[in-house]
C-alpha cells in the first residue's frame, strides 16, 4: 500500500510558475508509474502527465511544452510555468505498480491550482 501528500497548490497569476509536489510512504518500492491528473469543476478528470520508471514522460498536449513532471525515489513532481486560467483545477497524484500510462493503483487527496487572468 502507497501512502500519497501533495503539497504546493495555491494562486498564480496567468504566465506565472507553481511547483507541485507529491510525497510517498508506504510500499515505495512497487512503485513503476507516477502521475498527475486534474479535475476542474463540470469536467472530467484529465491526465495531465505521466512518468514511468526509466524515465518515459509523456504529457497532456495542453501542457505539452509548459509543464516538466520528474521523480526521485519517492515523491514526484509537477513543475508549471506559463500558466493559464484553463490549468485552474484540483490536481491529483497517483501511483501504480505497472509500467502504465495511467496510472491508478494509489491516490492522493488532491490540491487546488487557481489561475487567475
């Protein structure tokens, strides 16, 4: 079992950077795949970029260029820059012991990204 904190969330004006992170305990070592997904309100969940073990990235197009998501051993990273109102919404890590391009084994509680105009 793989315990999941992001921290970093917060408001940002459009074109500005935020930097999330995501802690993990528990069963670290199962861990192949990480990622962030996002939900804004009235819509639904979206991936937003994925990193597997090696270090295959692969990325949302609508944060293609903008948005570098990294690991270490056990947390994985989201860093934002140029961002804009449409990247508002709850963000998600999740885990998962496969070499997936989604992964969904573990979550974490989610943390508000507000981009303002």
């Amino acid at each position: 079992q793989v315990q999941l904190v992001e921290s970093g969330g917060g408001l940002v004006q459009a074109g500005g950077s935020l930097r999330l992170s995501c802690a993990a305990s528990g069963s670290i070592s199962s861990i192949n795949a990480m990622g962030w997904y996002r939900q804004a309100p009235g819509k639904q969940r979206e991936l937003v970029a994925v990193i597997i073990r090696g270090g295959t990235t692969i990325y949302a197009d609508s944060v293609k260029g903008r948005f570098t998501i990294s690991r270490d051993n056990a947390a994985v990273y989201l860093q934002m820059n140029s961002v804009k109102p449409e990247d508002t919404a709850v963000y998600y890590c999740a885990v998962d012991p496969r070499p997936t391009t989604q992964p969904l084994g573990s979550w974490g509680q989610g943390t508000q990204v507000t981009v303002s105009s």
